[in-house]
C-alpha cells in the first residue's frame, strides 16, 4: 500500500510540474503577443495627425480649427497646439523651417502623440508642423 501512496504522490507531482511547464509556456507566448500589438499599435502614426486652419499665432502655441474631417474636431473645434523646440516644422516644400513662418489664415498638418487635453480650447504638444497651404 506504500508503494501506491509513493506512486499517487509522484503521479500528482508530475502533473502539478506539467501545468507548471504548460502556464509557463502560455504567459511567455502572451507576453510577446501583448508586446507585439502594442509596438504595432505605436507605428500607426497616421491617427495622430490632422489638418487645420491657423487662427492665432502666439510665442510658443498656435491656435487652430481642425478640418471638418479630421477626428480632432470631436474632441474640439478649437486646439491649441504647443510648440517647442523639439517641435519640427516644414514649409511647403518639405524645407524645415522655424515657427515665424506659420501665419494666420494658412492650413497646417500637425502630428502629436495623440494626447489631447480636453479643455476650451483643447490643447496639444505638436511633434511636427507642415505647412499645407499659404493660401489663407
């Protein structure tokens, strides 16, 4: 009867450790699924960037209306985007350029990092500006 209670115990051991293997091998494969999806997730910058009609231009901000089309317009019909000296800016062209060349009236192309500070106006820290269009 020993050697039964023995074989019981080594028979449950094997089991537990097989379970252990098994949840092992299941949290290693969600961790690099979950890993996966959240770098594909930050290469789609394409969400983060809309077009809109420069308003004000201030020291370090632009005050814009976000196009009808764009999904910032949700959130407000006006945003104040932020502008550092990490903030990259082109003109038309492509040429990089500095903020004395954003104008009231011109359209732009902001890109941020998707966080919008849900005040009046709504505010943005803009990575980049494009200048679309000096047709104001």
């Amino acid at each position: 009867m020993g050697s039964a209670k023995t074989l019981t115990l080594i028979s449950i051991q094997l089991l537990c450790g097989g379970i252990e293997v098994y949840m092992k091998k299941f949290f290693s494969i969600f961790a690099v699924v979950l890993l996966i999806a959240v770098i594909l997730t930050g290469c789609d910058a394409e969400k983060n960037r809309f077009t809109a009609t420069v308003q004000t231009v201030e020291e370090s901000s632009i005050l814009v209306i976000p196009s009808e089309d764009s999904a910032e317009r949700n959130s407000s019909d006006l945003i104040s985007a932020h502008i550092s000296d990490k903030t990259k800016i082109y003109d038309r062209s492509g040429e990089k350029t500095d903020a004395a060349s954003i104008k009231t009236g011109i359209l732009v192309e902001i890109t941020y990092n998707g966080m919008i500070a849900e005040s009046y106006p709504a505010q943005i820290r803009a990575d980049v500006i494009k200048v679309v269009n000096t047709d104001g």
